[in-house]
C-alpha cells in the first residue's frame, strides 16, 4: 500500500518537515537487548581487499578509450567582468580537443545568480573557459594561450567588510543571506532580557574560528562519456542522485538518460554532498570533442573553489544563578558563505539545544564574500558554535567556582525546549560519565583547578571537558532491493554511495543478519544510479539510520517470500522455519535442514526480490549526544599546544559494527584537532587568493600529531528513531574536540583562547595579552 | 640495459621494470613517474592528490627505495625497477601481511592514501622490522591521511611487524 | 610543466659543461626543482640530471674532516653513524626536515640551494624576488616569515629561510665546495648565502652555472645539536629552526657556533650571544640574559612578532639539552 505522509527529516543539523511516500508496514525494531549474529560485531570491511591491492576504482582512475583530459581557465581576480574572450590561440594548438566558454555555452546555473560561465566573476578561482587536449601538459599549455580582457571590479573579502552598511554589493541577492526577509536567522526562545534580570553571573566573550578547508585526499572530478543521447558521468560524489538531477537540469535532459557512478570515494568531508561544475563541464566537452573527457580538480584548485567550513565570529554572552543555574544564552554569530552558498551553516545551533535554558536567542548571519564558497563540512556550524558556547560556559564555570561537569548535569535537559517532548532517546549524562572513567579521572567532579595538573619545563597540562549534540536521526526517502540468486548468494542494492566510513560494511551486516546468511554471501551494490532504487545523500550522519531500516526491510520481505516457497517444499508451515547461517530449519529441530541452494535449485530460474523502504520518523526528535575530554600540554615559551589524550564517549544509538564506528570516532577527532590546532586558510588581504591552497602550507595533522584516543559509543539502541536502533555517528566526534582543547589549554594556562585555530602566534599573543594585563592588575 | 644520455627535442624512449614487468615506453620528458604509472600503465592504484611532494599519496619504491612519484621525472627513471601497490600481493593474489593487517586494524577508510600508506610501510618494515610506536609515527609521517586513520595504521604496522613474515 | 630537453651528466664536469647553455638548470632529487616548474615559477629548457654521479653519493671520513657528496640524500646523512654522533647537529638537522621520502630523494647539496617558501613567491605574484617591484609579504601575510634583517635598506624580500641542513651546518662551521666549467670553489658555508640585492636577487653567492660538489665538515666540536620549532610535530618547515655547536675546555665553552634558520632571508649567526657562551659550562649558562640578547636585533613584521618570542623559547630548550 502507498500512502503519502508528512514527516519530520533533518539534513545537516537543521529540520524539515517532508511529504514522503512510503509503502509497506515496517519490520518489529530489534529492541534493546536483542541477541544478534552480526550487527554489534566488528567486522572487516568487506571491501578492504579492493582499497588495500590498488583495484578500486576510484573517478580519478576511471580510464576509457579515447579519453581526453580538461582543465579550466579560473578568474585571476576577486571580482571583474569579462570584457573579451579569445580562445583562437589555444584551438590552434596540437592536441587541444575542445574548448567550451560563454562564447560557446550557455548554461544556468546558480538561478538568477549566475551561469556556468558567466561574464561576471566573483572570485579567484570562478570559471572562465575549459580544455579539453589529449593530456593534462597539453591542456594546461592550452590555458596559457586563452586571451581574456578583465574590467577588474571592487572586492569584499572579509565577513566584517561584507556585512558592514555600504558595503559594495558583490551578489546580486546581497551581502547577507535573507531569512524570511530578513538578515539572518533569528531564534528565540522565552526572554534574554527577562534571562540576564535572573542572572547573578555572567560572562560574554568574542568568539573568532578560522576557515577549515576538507581536503579530501581525492579532489572533486568527472569523467563524462556520451552514448548517443545517453550521458554517463562518473562522479567523485556524496550524492549520485543529486550529481544526475543537477546534470540533467543544467543540460535540460530527462533524468532517465543520465547515469551518475560512483563506486569508491576518496574522502568528502560534506564538500562532496552539492554538485559542482565539473561534471557538467566535462559533459560539454565531451560533446563538443564527441570523445569522453576527464576533468579533476588539482589540489589548489580544491582549495579555492571547492567549499570549505566559513569562518565565524561570534559574541555570546551567558548568565546563571549564583548556584549555577543558567538562566539566559544569547549569542549573535556571522558565518563566510563565500560567494554562492544559499544558506548559513548552523553556528547557532548547540547554543539553542544543548542545555536546559529557558532564555535564548540567536541570531545567525550567513556573510557572502568574494572568496570560494563554503560547503558543509562534517557538523558544518555545530563544530563552530560548539566551541563558542563551551568556551563561554567554561567560563562561567570558572566565575562559579564550579566544576564544569556538575554544570553540565545541573542543566542538562530531559526533554527537547523546542517541542517540550521527549527525545527518541537521549545518554549524555552516561556519556559525561564514560568519558570521565575513559580518561581515567577517579574524581566524581572533573576539573583541577588551572594550572594545578603541573609542568613539565616550559609545558604546563591542563584537561578539558565539552559535550556534543547533533541529529543523526535520518528519515526517508531510501530504498533498498534485496536479490537472492539460484546458488543462494545475495546481492543488495541501493543507489547510495560509501564515502569511505563503512556503509557498505555496517549495511551487508544487516543485511545478513536478517536473512540468516553469512556476512560472506552477501555482494553489496552502490554506487550507481543505475543499479538501485534511490539512496540518499552521504552527509549529516543520516546512512545508517536511513538506508539501514530499508536494507533490513527488503531483507526481511526476501527471507519472508524464500520461507513461503521453503514451506512447500518442506512440507512445514512457514512461520515454524527459520533462516539461520544460510539454511533453513523447522523450529527446535536439527533433521531436515537445507541450505538455502537446495531450496533454491527446486524453483529454477525464479529471483526473489524483497523490497525495503525507509518508513517515517517519529514525532520524538532525535538526536545524538556525547561529550570528550582532552587533555593538553601548552608551551608557554613557544607557543605549541600538544594533545596528549582524548576520551569520546557519544550516543549514536545501537552500533552496528564497532571497527568502523572507532575509525569514524579517530577520523573525527583528528578533523576537530586539526580545526583547533593547526588548520586556518590563509587569504592575502590585496587580492583574494588562498595562499596556503596546498597540502604543505595547510596544516592537516600527521600520523606523529596523533593523540592517544579511547573511544566509545554508549551503544543502547534507540527503537523508536527507527527499527534497527542505530543514529549516524559520522558528525558527532568532530564537534566536541576542539571545544575541549580550548577548555584543556585554559585548565593549563588560565588563559582563554578566543580564536581558532590554537596556532602558536594565537598562543603566544594570548598570554603576552593575559600577562600584561596582570601586570597592569598587579601595578593598579 | 637502454639508458638516455641526451634527449631529442622532449621526448625520450625508456625501459623500466614495473612490478618485474618491463616495460619500453617514449615518454615526454614533462611526463612524471606518477603520470606514467597511471595513464601510460594504467596501474592507478598509486594515486595523485597534490602532485607536488606535499602527501604521500603517489609513493612507491624506485629501486627499493621509497619514493614519491609525482616528483620523479619518468625520463629519470630508465634503466630502474619501479614497485607499486599493484605489486604487492604475491602472484596467488594473496595479500602481504602488511596488507592484511591493514584491513584487520582498519588503517583505512576513504582507501586513497592507503597505497601509499602500504608502500611506505612496506620500506619501513624491510628497514626496521620491528620499529616502535614512536619509530612508526617518524617512519610513516611522510603519508597524508584526512580520513584520520592514523590509529588503525600505526596499529597495522606493528600487527604486520610482529606477524614476522615482513 | 613546460616542455625541455634532458640530458644525464655522469660528473660535475659534464654537468657544468652542460650548464653552459643559459636555460639549463640541474636536478638531483628533483624535489624543490620540479614543484618551482610545475607552478611556472621557473621553466628550463634543458634539465641536466647529475644523479647518476656515483662519487657525489659518497661520505669520505678524513683525519681532520668529512666531506659529504653533493648528491647524499638527507636520509643518508641521518643513517650515518659518524655524522650521527660527531655532527649531531646535522643528523638532527636532516632528521627534522620534511618526511622520509623526500630525505630519500632529497640531496644535500640541492637542499642548501632550495627555493624561498614565500607563499606570494611561490605563488603567481610578480614579487620583488623574482624581478618584480613589491615584496608582498612584507605589507601581507608574514606570519612565517623573518624578523631579522627585514628593514628594506637590509633586504627587500622578507622570506624565512627554509633549509634545517643549512642552519646546522652553519653552527658546524661547514665548508661548501662547488665548480663551474672553468673553476673549483671551496667557501665557507656562511658565504654561500647573501642577503639579495637590487640587482641579484637571490640569496646564494654561487653562480647560475656552477654545481655545489659536496660540503665538508671540519674538526668536530665537543658537542652539537639542532632544534625547530614547526606549527605541527612534523613535515612542517621550521617557524625558527637553532643550530648550536660547543667545544669545551676544562669544562667551560672554548668556543661556540649559534646558527638561527627561519628567521632571517638567509640562515644567519648570532655572534654576540656566541661570545657571550664562553667561559661558561653548558648547565650554567645564563638563559633569560643570553635569550635577550639574541633577540635584540629582531625587528619584526606586522604579523610574526610572536616569533620573536618562540625564538627565545626554543633557545631556552636548545641550552637546556646542551647542558643535558
């Protein structure tokens, strides 16, 4: 039966309300305390083979006959109108293919905003012209023989510039992104006013975190391939579906003759999740030269156009009760969108859900500047905004004289402020407390005082705690076929993608474990969009929880259709057999088992395909929680924070496969430390360009930065998120890190760092600043 | 054994060994080992990321020795043997213990670094069978990893180290 | 890249003979030369590849020095257990740089001529260094870069000097050997760096169409070693890198070397705070005193203050591990 329904769906920490359609009944969850084969086991990846021998097959490496290779010409200038475009020069030359620019393609692309190639350009690195030439060597020569006449135009590059009044206009829908009319987002929740009358103390403090720019280690990219009429685009994508929607509407095809593939990915991070314009480039090349056509980003270019986490300024003031109560939080935060991202990410959001509080406002303003556009990143704003309020609250604490993680519990919320409903499920107070035991503190509080945990020479240690909050609750769309073979093996196929954090892993894992097969039988297909029912985006901690139900589902209804026809020949009632290690057994009997071929060999040729979808969410809202603990060594001569150790404990609902929920935990740690500590892009104020737009001036953390890492997921299934217990886990481990360095380096040092990242000039000049103005203290 | 002295104009005709397959191939001289490793051979397991010495990624052992192949000029490399991921596993396709042990501790995720990983490990371990934790961390800081698989390699590195068929 | 002519030279002869054609440069490693062609900065018509140079490969251990060939890679040099215990500033110094496999490419002599790593150098900007009028760094993003001779009279590029080796070797007191077509050069390593002029800009004093041979270390000193601060734990180019070495007498400095690298256009010494070591034994120097007067010159720019401070902190640790 389908029925149309409304349900409440969160994508990259914000909430919708969809129409949805969905079929069938769901499956009976597997409730707390179920006794598993497979999910909850850690397992290999099943494609571990593949990425360990060099046969993926990522979009870089895809290879076909005749293939070209492209580049593109970029815009040398923050902001200029193309007076004259002369390609005659480049045609000319040996080896060069194609050639596509405004002269020859007129596509739109950001509606009312922009074309793939428009005349106006609004940063350094916007496209101009593309090549295609038999190699790369060719194509970039060919470049340098493009002619272009630029009437360079007035640049705004900086958040605080862009939103001040009078600022040159440098988008066509302003320099700050509209809400309901209005500049920015504004929440607000009872009155701050009425808030900061109860308060007795209060702290407030300017926030400041850097640009973070994902460098995937796979750089965005296409190949393009056209069949007569039929386009075949391999994607370095979080989103195939999205890649072939956005394809066919910019080149006005019907969804039905473009095929997005994308078997292996090498790293998105979020930027991955919208479409750029390679693909559609590549596919007008392709065309034009009627021979297939490449086109990858080169790691500068990455970093110049292909989104990062903006940077943000923020001014937070809070107020509690003398015996630690808050009573209000107000925050306003500017976020850099660059120049054509649409909306703003979440800055605002940990200081409007994690505490209990009745006062609280934000206003949140997304900041267009002539600079690459942002796209999200792994908790884009949450990571951000996390940091501000655990900083502020830490603070507090301080003023208090309280230990921060009797805080936290005294204001943790029970239920969600917003809806005033439970949540589906919510632990963080069990994470507050595994967290601590992880870290080895034996103390029921937390904190030493600063300073108190001693030095080693110039490093003093300090340790500091911050919480985490996230959706991760997922919801439909998404689908799934489950196949089984004559020879009893299985196939599973969804049109989704694994990025690199296990889905294909976690998913064949339930898979099996609802047919009764081993993990081994089971052959996972994604990747395609031509080879499964529609999966979702790859983003916001949304896989599991969504595609993780549909998978379960079809399996279910494949194993209900093969107990049926089991029945027959059996000669048992259905319901008395069960599926168990790929055979089939009467209930409470060892004789007349058969494995799942000899069924299967009785009815020829007959495919059983079982069915799942993605049924809808609760009215609950879910959310996952948890908290890290860091601890630090700052050199007060030098500058250098180290970290020394992190404890994680976060709750993400039932863990499917604990292996790759610990890598998930590593990798986002080290992102968040990275955004702490090292990672900052670099922009010269004169023109625009990212200076430090390589791997060598960008610092990502190596293998000797590596913290010690205890990680744990709290792991008690939330049935009412959904069936099969389980919340994404790929957003929450990066959002507490950076906060808790920050609090760790205060606990060392006394000093609060206010801007990220915690490089050494930030170090040194906080503690030059804190020292003189102690000196002036102890002068006065 | 053909060796270059002087090249004609830009291009230049070279013999190498790729996984102790010989390979002769006239190259430009712009071409890089990287380049004709993945689109002259088509072995793309070694991956391209920055193409300028800034990651790891296009490791590879130029007679024995671990190097980068983005900044190898594939003219320079005439007259060598070159070992790439592809040449890794024995001829059975079963995998090296390094290998293995990569998949066993997850030193992986996103899987574009990993050959490069594997390669530098591979050097690693031939030079120093058993390093330490801290050895580990100096041996393989030459292999970018956004993924922060960090842990699961350091952790692949000792299993396979320990495992004593290295 | 650009298209170019290759050609091997089996000897520094060869190659210098080669160099005579104006648009010939040298590769060794490769590993500073190829990425300055992929992003323009330099296109050579004629790449001479000295590696197969089987002599520039060799460490020689003489009586009274030790002289490393050209062509030593830097992970040479830190398996060497002569320099690893006699010149421990260079093994350190070798061992900091970068990431192992460019110390396995990377050779010494092309490491002491690498290029500035001034992102506007590096970058397409017509900066002073390479011929244009501006040194953008200097009124930009100079949070990396120098905070001694920076005044425009001094030098009108405000790089930091990149190389570790480079440092270490100064405070080694090592010697630079070197050849053109014609002659054989053999000068102090301190001489193959100069501040760049109006009209040479450059910071070496060797000329386009000589090839470094190898460099020689003299007697070794009671005790050396090399310290760098980098913005992570490694792969990172020194936000100020220390080389120091000591021979002692009766216990007291007799004489010391202090070499500072990322701080300067060009690796530089710090000759008042090398006089003002001896007579001291290492564990009593007076830190605080001799910090100050190391950074008195210091004249920073408008982002990298800092450094000066950093500079101070990782003297402070390199006298603490020479008193160690």
């Amino acid at each position: 039966m389908t029925r149309v329904i409304k349900t409440k769906v969160e994508i990259e920490g914000r909430v919708h309300e969809e129409t949805v359609v969905v079929e069938e009944e769901e499956p009976q969850a597997w409730e707390e305390g179920h006794q598993f084969s497979l999910v909850g086991k850690g397992v290999n990846r099943v494609d571990g083979r593949e990425r360990v021998t060099g046969a993926a097959r990522y979009t870089y490496d895809v290879s076909l006959p005749g293939m070209l290779s492209a580049a593109i010409l970029r815009s040398p200038h923050a902001h200029a109108r193309i007076v004259s475009i002369d390609t005659s020069r480049a045609a000319k030359l040996p080896g060069i293919r194609a050639i596509v620019s405004r002269e020859n393609a007129d596509v739109d692309w950001f509606k009312n905003v922009a074309k793939l190639f428009d005349s106006t350009l609004r940063f350094i690195g916007d496209d101009v012209a593309a090549v295609a030439a038999d190699d790369l060597d060719i194509a970039h020569d060919a470049l340098k023989l493009i002619d272009v006449e630029y009437e360079v135009l007035p640049a705004v590059l900086t958040i605080e510039e862009a939103s001040r009044p009078g600022a040159p206009e440098i988008h066509p829908q302003g320099n700050i992104i509209l809400h309901n009319g209005h500049n920015g987002e504004l929440f607000t929740r009872g009155s701050v006013e009425k808030g900061f009358k109860a308060a007795e103390v209060t702290v407030e403090g300017t926030y400041r975190t850097s640009t973070q720019m994902h460098n995937s280690l796979e750089t965005h990219g296409s190949v393009a391939m056209w069949e007569g009429e039929e386009l075949t685009i391999w994607e370095s994508t979080q989103y195939i579906f999205g890649v072939r929607e956005r394809v066919a509407r910019a080149l006005e095809m019907p969804l039905s003759k473009v095929r997005v593939i994308c078997e292996y990915m090498g790293g998105g991070f979020g930027s991955k999740g919208s479409t750029f314009k390679q693909p559609v480039i590549a596919a007008l090349l392709a065309r034009l030269a009627k021979r297939p056509v490449k086109l990858m980003l080169d790691r500068r270019e990455e970093n110049t156009l292909a989104g990062n986490r903006g940077e943000t300024l923020q001014k937070i003031k809070v107020g509690a009760t003398r015996d630690g109560l808050l009573t209000a939080i107000d925050l306003e935060a500017m976020t850099g969108v660059g120049i054509y991202a649409s909306w703003a990410a979440s800055v605002s959001g940990p200081a409007q859900e994690l505490y209990k509080c009745e006062n609280v406002r934000t206003l949140t303003l997304g900041v267009r500047t002539n600079m690459g556009s942002q796209a999200a990143f792994r908790a884009p704003g949450y990571v951000e905004g996390m940091f501000a309020l655990e900083s502020a609250i830490d603070d507090l604490c301080a003023k208090l004289e309280m230990d921060p993680l009797e805080f936290r519990r005294k204001n943790h919320s029970d239920i969600d402020q917003g809806s005033g409903q439970n949540y589906s499920s919510k632990h963080l107070l069990a994470c507050y407390d595994r967290a601590l035991e992880l870290i080895g503190m034996e103390a029921e509080s937390l904190l030493p005082t600063p300073g108190s945990l001693g030095a080693n020479g110039p490093w003093l240690r300090g340790i500091g705690l911050a919480s985490q909050t996230w959706g991760g609750g997922g919801g439909p769309p998404a689908h799934a076929l489950v196949r089984i073979n004559p020879d009893g093996s299985v196939e599973v196929q969804c049109g989704m993608q694994d990025i690199g954090t296990g889905t294909k892993t976690a998913l064949s894992q339930i898979a099996a474990e609802e047919l009764g097969v081993p993990l081994e039988s089971i052959r996972f297909r994604l990747g395609d969009t031509q080879k499964g029912p529609f999966g979702p985006a790859s983003w916001g901690s949304i896989t599991t929880p969504s595609v993780g139900p549909a998978v379960r589902m079809a399996a279910a209804d494949a194993r209900k259709q093969l107990l049926e026809i089991a029945s027959y020949f059996m000669e048992t009632p259905a319901p008395s057999l069960q599926l168990v290690d790929g055979c089939i057994t009467t209930e409470g009997r060892q004789q007349g088992r058969k494995a799942l071929s000899e069924i299967l060999d009785e009815i020829g040729d007959y495919m059983i395909t079982g069915k799942g979808y993605r049924g809808p969410n609760p009215t609950e809202p879910i959310r996952t929680w948890g908290a890290q603990i860091a601890e630090v060594e700052v050199n007060v001569e030098t500058g250098q924070v180290r970290v020394l150790r992190i404890a994680a404990a976060h709750d993400v609902g039932r863990v499917i496969n604990p292996k790759g929920l610990a890598s998930q935990f590593y990798g986002g740690i080290l992102q968040g430390m990275g955004f702490g500590i090292t990672e900052e892009r670099v922009v010269d104020k004169a023109t625009g360009r990212v200076l430090n737009a390589s791997l060598d001036e960008y610092k990502i953390p190596t293998i000797a930065d590596v913290p010690v890492m205890i990680v744990e997921a709290i792991g008690k299934a939330d049935t009412l998120a959904n069936h099969i217990g389980a919340k994404g886990s790929g957003e929450p481990p990066i959002i507490p890190t950076a906060a808790a360095i920050a609090n760790a380096v205060f606990n060392a040092t006394g000093v609060r760092l206010k801007e990220l990242p915690m490089t050494p000039r930030r170090v040194l000049e906080a503690l030059a600043a804190a020292g003189s103005a102690h000196e002036g203290a102890k002068e006065a | 054994m053909n060796t270059v002295n002087k090249t004609i104009a830009d291009r230049a005709e070279i013999t190498l060994f790729v996984n102790r397959e010989q390979y002769i191939a006239t190259v430009p001289t712009r071409r890089t080992l990287l380049d004709l490793l993945r689109d002259d051979l088509h072995l793309t397991g070694t991956k391209k990321v920055c193409d300028m010495g800034h990651c790891g990624a296009c490791t590879v052992l130029r007679d024995g020795l671990a190097v980068l192949a983005c900044l190898t000029l594939a003219v320079a490399c005439d007259g060598t043997e070159v070992s790439t991921i592809e040449g890794i596993a024995a001829e059975d396709g079963s995998l090296s213990a390094l290998q293995q042990a990569f998949i066993e501790c997850d030193g992986l995720q996103c899987g574009f670094c990993t050959p490069g990983q594997i390669m530098s490990a591979t050097a690693l371990l031939r030079d120093n069978p058993h390093p330490s934790a801290a050895e580990i961390r100096q041996g393989m800081a030459g292999n970018l990893c956004r993924c922060g698989a960090y842990q699961g390699i350091i952790e692949a590195v000792q299993a396979a180290s320990s495992s004593g068929d290295e | 890249m650009n298209r170019f002519e290759y050609a091997r030279a089996g000897s520094p002869e060869e190659a210098a003979a080669l160099l005579a054609d104006e648009s010939s440069r040298i590769i060794a490693g490769g590993t500073d030369l190829l990425p300055l062609m992929k992003e323009s900065i330099t296109s050579p018509a004629q790449l001479v590849d000295i590696s197969l140079w089987l002599k520039g490969r060799e460490i020689v251990q003489g009586t009274e020095q030790l002289e490393i060939g050209a062509l030593v890679t830097l992970s040479e040099i830190v398996r060497n257990e002569e320099i690893g215990t006699q010149y421990t500033a260079l093994a350190d110094a070798c061992g900091l740089a970068a990431a192992p496999q460019l110390r396995n490419m990377g050779t010494i002599g092309g490491n002491l001529l690498q290029a500035s790593r001034c992102a506007y150098f590096r970058g397409p900007y017509d900066c002073w260094l390479k011929g244009g009028d501006t040194c953008f760094a200097r009124e930009g993003e100079n949070e990396q870069h120098s905070i001694f001779l920076t005044s425009p009279e001094q030098s009108m590029c405000v790089s930091a000097h990149p190389s570790d080796p480079a440092t270490a070797l100064l405070a080694l007191g090592a010697r630079v050997r070197y050849q053109t077509a014609s002659s054989q050069y053999d000068v102090d390593l301190g001489d193959l760096y100069k501040l760049p002029t109006e009209e040479q800009r450059s910071m070496t004093t060797i000329p386009r169409d000589a090839v470094i041979t190898g460099v020689v270390l003299p007697a070794k000193p009671t005790k050396s070693l090399y310290r760098k601060a980098m913005p992570r734990a490694t792969w990172s180019f020194a936000l100020a890198g220390i080389g120091v070495s000591i021979t002692l007498e009766r216990g007291a400095i007799a004489e010391a070397r202090l070499a500072l690298g990322g701080v300067a256009p060009i690796p530089i010494r710090a000759e008042a705070v090398e006089q003002a070591m001896l007579g001291h034994a290492p564990g009593e120097l007076p830190a605080e005193d001799l910090a100050g007067l190391l950074i008195q010159d210091a004249r920073p720019l408008s982002r990298n203050g800092y450094k000066v401070q950093l500079l101070m902190g990782l003297f402070k640790q390199v006298l603490r591990d020479l008193a160690s």
